[in-house]
C-alpha cells in the first residue's frame, strides 16, 4: 500500500512539472539581427513540440526570419529587449489558406506567445520588395495577396498570447480563423505600415477573449467575419482612449 500511495504522489508531482525551458541560441539562433534564422527557429520548435513540449526563450536581441510555424505544447517567450524581426525580402514568407504570415500556427492545440518581447513585421520595406517584384514580373500574387500578417491562427486551440507588442506588418496584425479558446492579455498591437491595418480579425472562432489590449492601427481595431460564438473584450482601447468592443 504504501509502495501505491508513493507512486501516485510522485506521478502526481510529475504532471505538475513547470515545461522546460530551452534558450534559443542552443539551436543555433542568432541574435545579432542580421543572420537569418528561420530554419534554426524551425527546428528548435520542431524539437520542444516532438520532445514533450515547453519554452523557447529568446533574450536580448534582434532575431530575423521569415515565416516560422508555431507547434503544439511549445510556448514562445519574448523576454524584453528580444525583438523577432521579419526579413524585408517577400520570398522568405509562406502561409496558409493562401495568406502569408510571419508566425503561422495550423491545427496547433496548447501553445503561445508571451513575454514583454517585440514582433516587427518591418511592413514597409516588405511592401517595397512586394512593389519591386511585381515591377520585375516576378511575382503574380497582388499586394495584398502577397503582403504577410504577423501572425495567422487557423484551425488552433487552447492558445494564449500575453504581453507581447506586436508592430507594423505589412497586411494585418493578428488573424484568428476556426480557433477555439484562444486567450488574447496585455498585448499592445500598433500597425501604420499599410493604410487599413487590421488589429485582429476573428473568423469562425469560438472562446475568444480579448483583455487589456492597446490598439494604434490605421485600419479597424477588431473585424469579425463568418459566425462567431462568445468573444469578449475587457478593458482594450485605442490611441485615443476609445473602448474597443467586438
């Protein structure tokens, strides 16, 4: 009997575990904000979601990479002063459904972003590179098919996003599509880069909750499309103070 109670108690200690912790430069992530990093920061998710999940941190510093895919049971943690920078060249950048983005999660369950970190989409100079290639002939999507978001959520669940500020894409800031449960705190969201710059766009989701956010976007704060079940917004504003409800 006691032999059982000490299993238990040990299996119950077990599931309590904090998630690992796993620095970024581990894998070969540059912080200098120059070298591009999208396959070591690839590979370092790939390995936390395959090896039982936890944190990639990234400390102090400017990491550039294009499209990244975001995994299950992983946690990105932007500790102050990291700045994940996207790469201006619009080739670096993949999507789903048809739309770009620079952090894509598909079908991810039990993951997120946050840390008092810094996500710049650098929207300007991608729009340039998207001006020059379709001058060039070279690409035959249209600005706006072409241009990413930030970040894309499709088919996810279980997601939180806290404290993070996210800055200038070159399409929208945040897109939410067929998610559920996904939790949206602290999080400051400022997009100028294009002339209607979508905070966050919430389609066919369900449990969304939107708290504490700060909106400074050239374009709608918030934009519902399709049929959406309980989102709710507390206490989120804009740069004029005005209440921003879905």
């Amino acid at each position: 009997m006691k032999k059982i109670i000490i299993t238990a108690v040990v299996l119950l200690a077990t599931l309590h575990l904090p998630a690992k912790d796993y620095k970024a430069s581990l894998f070969g992530v540059k912080s200098d904000g120059s070298t591009l990093n999208t396959r070591s920061i690839q590979k370092a998710l790939d390995f936390i979601s395959e090896n039982g999940g936890g944190r990639l941190v990234f400390y102090v510093g400017r990491y550039l990479t294009g499209t990244i895919h975001l995994r299950s049971n992983v946690t990105v943690q932007l500790e102050e002063g990291a700045v994940l920078v996207g790469v201006p060249t619009i080739y670096d950048y993949r999507g789903i459904d048809g739309h770009n983005s620079l952090i894509v999660a598909d079908s991810v369950v039990h993951a997120g972003i946050t840390g008092k970190g810094v996500i710049e989409g650098e929207g300007r100079a991608v729009l340039q590179s998207i001006l020059e290639q379709k001058a060039k002939g070279h690409l035959g999507k249209t600005a706006e098919e072409a241009a990413p978001d930030l970040i894309r959520l499709n088919r996810c669940e279980n997601i939180t996003l806290s404290d993070i500020n996210l800055r200038d894409p070159a399409n929208q800031c945040l897109s939410l599509m067929n998610c559920k449960g996904v939790q949206i705190t602290g999080v400051t969201i400022k997009g100028n880069a294009a002339p209607a710059t979508v905070g966050i766009e919430i389609g066919e989701s369900e449990t969304i909750q939107l708290d504490n956010l700060f909106f400074d976007t050239s374009g709608k704060e918030v934009v519902l499309s399709g049929a959406n079940r309980n989102i709710t917004a507390k206490e989120c504003v804009n740069k004029t103070g005005k209440k921003i409800t879905p």
